[in-house]
C-alpha cells in the first residue's frame, strides 16, 4: 500500500506477533483456570484482540465497547457504548485495545465499567502504551513502551479512519496534502 502518511516502521509484522505472544503469556500465567470476560474497544482493538485470543489458555467471553476518539485527544467526552452482551459482575473483566495513547479514553472507559458493575477484577491489555498516557490504576498488561508520543498508524491505528488494516505499525507522516 504506497501511502504518502505511512512514516518510519516502528513494529513489523513478526514485532506485533512476538508482542501478542508476550501479552498471551502474562494473562496465561494470571489467568489459569479461570473464565475471563473479553471487552474489545472497537474498532481499534480487533486486530489485537483476535490475535490474542488464538493464543489464550483460559476460558474467555467476550464482549464490545465503544467511545469513539480523535487518537492522542485527552479530552474525549463522546459517548460510551456498550450493551453489556455478556453478565460481568463477579466475573474477572479485561478491556483490549490496540494501543494505550493519551490513555484519556481508557481510563473513561475503566471509570465507567467500575461505577456501572462489579468485576471481581478489572484490568488492561493491549499490545503497545506510550509514555505519556495518564494513570489508569488498574493493572495493565502490555508488550511494548513506546519511548515517544509519536502518532501512529496501522494493526488498528487510524489515521483519517484509515490505515487500520497495515499488517505493521509506522509513525504518521503528516504532509501538506495540498502541495
């Protein structure tokens, strides 16, 4: 795909499937025997989620939810989605995103399923977090610290709703289209 805003690689295809594997291997090991609850942000994190979910060891259900965002926008009010599809009180709960940006949006998110239920544990996983996201205190499962707050793009990052199906992660090249 020849694409003027696809910049710098920053995780190939064999990075993202080693990090899906190091993400799968941390919930294995907490998550033995047990019956997990799966809530996917969409759409960002269904690349990752049906990666991960190939290598997990446990029993999952799975859900959705939605709050859609402009990426690296701390500020996101839009409105949260989810019809609860699946019953979560008392039930181990862990949101999957592609990536941990301003980290504004999942930390709305947890905010939201922690006053509105009661998992008996809520935590994160996600293939990549960058180093300026707010706190989010719940524990995070991730593969990847970003060593900057560069915009990117692909496995689920848009840029302009698209881009989200690179097999790879690259920094967005933001040039001037009307050159």
């Amino acid at each position: 795909m020849g694409n003027k805003h696809i910049g710098e690689l920053v995780l190939s295809q064999q990075q993202i499937s080693q990090g899906v594997s190091t993400v799968a291997k941390q919930l294995n090991h907490l998550y033995a025997g047990k019956t997990v609850v799966l809530i996917t942000v969409v759409p960002g994190g269904i690349l990752f989620t049906a990666d991960l979910v190939r290598q997990l060891n446990f029993e999952v259900e799975m859900d959705y939810i939605s709050c859609p965002h402009t990426p690296g926008d701390r500020q996101n009010n839009s409105t949260i989605v989810y019809h609860q599809n699946i019953e979560i009180n008392n039930k181990p709960v862990i949101v999957i995103d592609d990536a941990i940006e301003s980290g504004g949006t999942m930390q709305r998110l947890i905010a939201h399923l922690s006053a509105q239920f009661s998992p008996s544990s809520l935590s994160i996983a996600s293939l990549l977090v960058k180093p300026g996201r707010v706190d989010i205190p719940v524990k995070q499962h991730f593969a990847y610290l970003m060593d900057s707050d560069d915009m990117l793009v692909g496995y689920g990052l848009p840029w302009n709703n698209l881009n989200r199906n690179l097999p790879y992660i690259s920094k967005l090249k933001v040039v001037d289209d009307k050159q």
